[in-house]
C-alpha cells in the first residue's frame, strides 16, 4: 500500500514527467511514451473523481 500523500500526487506526478519528457527529449518513442503517460494520469484522476462523487453522494 502506498503512503497517502504519494498516492494522492501521483497522477499529477505522471502528468509532470509526461510533458516535461515531451518536451525536452525529442524523440518519436519518448513522445508516445508521454502521450501515454498523460492518457494514464487523466484516466486516474477521473476515476478518483467519479469515485469521490458517488461516495459524496452515497453519504448524503
């Protein structure tokens, strides 16, 4: 299990390295790698959002 405040900064961490890598390494295969990279971060901070939404939800 990882600590509470790495896992909360991790999706924002995924989408730091993602444009700081597509921006600075100029590289077809490090470009798809952060397009992935950022997909993955957006992915899990809907999730996280949608999921936070309906227990808001649940409990009121």
């Amino acid at each position: 299990m990882l600590p509470k405040f790495l896992y909360e900064i991790l999706p924002y961490m995924y989408l730091t390295v993602s444009l700081g890598g597509g921006l600075v390494i100029n590289s077809m295969l490090v470009f798809i790698a952060s397009v992935l990279l950022m997909a993955t971060g957006i992915l899990v901070l809907t999730m996280r959002i949608t999921h936070r939404r309906e227990i808001r939800r649940l409990n009121h």
